[in-house]
C-alpha cells in the first residue's frame, strides 16, 4: 500500500497550493503549507488542504491504509521539528481523520 498513491488519486498532490494569497473560501477551514503523518510512516505528504472538502478524502484514505491520517500546520512538521518522535508529531495535530 503506497499512501502517497491514495493521496494522488484523490487529486492531493504532495507541495500542492490552493491559493496564492492563502485565504480561507467563507465556511471552509484551510490549512496553509499542511503536514500529513501517520504513525507508521511518520511525515508521509506536506501542501494546502482545505478540510472542508478534503476532510472526506483524507478520511476515505485512512480508510484504506488501515489507520488514522494526522494533519499538522507547517511549523510542527517541517525544518527542526520534521524529524521528532511520530507520536510527538501526532500530538500537533490540529485535525485528523478520527474526528466527526
């Protein structure tokens, strides 16, 4: 199972940019330059999710992996902290696909 496969079927592609000034669509909650780990794999895909719509995808994905999918902002996942421990990263996160 190649989970960066899943991701790009689903049209999440790794370093992709919703929006060039970074704004929010009214009602949706986006998370700009976004990490996505898993506790087997560690840092697995980084871009811009819009929870809102990706949420289900992401959800569908975990589905198929067999575990959870944590989304984390850029500043917990990326330059000194990229490398700390899967659960300390896990513990970041500001949504993942246990969540309604």
């Amino acid at each position: 199972m190649n989970i960066r496969e899943e991701l790009e079927k689903q049209k999440l592609y790794c370093g992709r940019m919703l929006s060039g000034s970074k704004q929010s669509p009214n009602g949706q909650t986006c998370i700009w330059n976004a990490n996505i780990v898993t506790k087997s794999l560690g840092k697995v895909w980084y871009g811009d999710l819009n929870i809102t719509t990706d949420g289900k995808k992401l959800k569908e994905i975990a589905s198929i992996i067999g575990e959870p999918i944590y989304v984390l902002r850029e500043m917990d996942c990326r330059f000194k902290t990229e490398n700390d421990p899967t659960d300390t990263l896990m513990s970041r996160a500001v949504w993942s696909t246990n969540e309604q």
